[in-house]
C-alpha cells in the first residue's frame, strides 16, 4: 500500500525531470540557432557598412595596422604590411612602400601568441587580411585606429603579444573601401635558367 501511495509523486517526479530536460536541451538548441543568427547579422552588416562613405571616412583618420598573409607558390605561409596609398590613379591598399612586393616568411608572426591561434586563417590559394591595434588604448590615435578597425574589419576575434604589448586583432578574406593590392604575380612562381 506505501508503494501505491508514492507512485503519483514519482510519475510527477519524472514527468518534471523529463519535461526539464527537454527545455534545457530546447534552449541549447535555440541559444545556438540565435548565437548563429546574431553572428550572421553582424557579419552582413559589417559587409554592408564596409563601403559606407562614414566607414571609409573612419579610415582616413586613423587606418589600423593590416598584414595580408598568403602561402607562397611552395605552401610556405608568408605575409606583408598592407597600408593605404594614394600613388596610383584611385586610393587602393598596397604593399609599404620600403618593402618592394613586401612578402616575407610568415614562421616567426605565427608564433607572436596569438589566441586564438592564428595558424588556421592562412588560406590555401587566396589571401586573408589581418587588421590589429594595441590592446591598451592610451592615446586618440589608438583609439581612432580601434574605431577604425572595428567598424571596417569587425569585433575584435582574439589577442596576440609582441615586444611585450598586447594587441587585438581580427581577420577577414575582404579589404575595406579600396580595392586590394593587385593578385599574386609571376615573381612568386620560380622562374627557370636564364629568366
């Protein structure tokens, strides 16, 4: 008879363990679903904004400091500062100018400690872009050159050190309002005796 006494309390028991259950799995699922929604609407807008006139104008201000990384033509990573120019006919990114095409072995940037780690962002055949500011702001250009990034590159996605300070950093497959150095050229595939 006791046992009959307490099977309502445990049906109830279960019904609301199993019902708890389901909620909080339902609530994982939906906190994804609208992490990932969120995410895209911020990606889209980023996109969208990245050639407003008001974005671009951010950039004429203060431009953050911009690595391209590539693989060379034997699948090594290498990189380049990238900076803003106006000697061509239309204000585009390029190479600095004190660095010829400006593409350098990529071993010891890999290594600057980054989190998350920044292996993984070297594209195969393409290239990404690396925009970066100091992590502590203490001047108003630093803090014009974070604005900068984040409004034309996009939060923040991680931190490196190098000579002892700390930077943000994010990385993207596009440049902002101009147009990108000119692509990979023919330098880049070894050349045979007597070229």
């Amino acid at each position: 008879m006791a046992a009959a006494q307490f099977a309502p309390l445990a049906a109830n028991a279960a019904e609301y363990v199993g019902s708890t259950a389901l909620e909080v799995a339902s609530g994982v699922g939906a906190a994804n679903t609208a992490e990932a929604t969120q995410a895209k609407r911020e990606e889209d807008a980023r996109q969208a904004a990245m050639n407003s006139g008001d974005n671009c104008n951010q950039l004429e201000v203060q431009v953050p400091d911009v690595i391209e990384l590539r693989r060379s033509a034997t699948g090594a990573p290498e990189y380049r500062e990238l900076e803003i120019t106006d000697s061509l006919d239309q204000r585009q990114w390029a190479p600095m100018p004190d660095s010829g095409d400006g593409w350098q072995p990529a071993i010891n940037f890999l290594q600057m400690n980054f989190t998350p780690p920044l292996g993984a962002v070297v594209p195969e055949s393409t290239s990404s872009f690396l925009a970066y500011t100091p992590s502590k702001v203490i001047t108003a250009a630093d803090g014009d050159r974070l604005t900068a990034m984040t409004t034309n590159f996009g939060k923040p996605i991680g931190t490196f050190t190098w000579n002892g300070n700390y930077y943000h950093y994010v990385v993207t497959s596009t440049l902002p309002c101009f147009p990108p150095p000119p692509e990979r050229i023919a330098q880049d595939v070894h050349a045979g005796p007597g070229l």
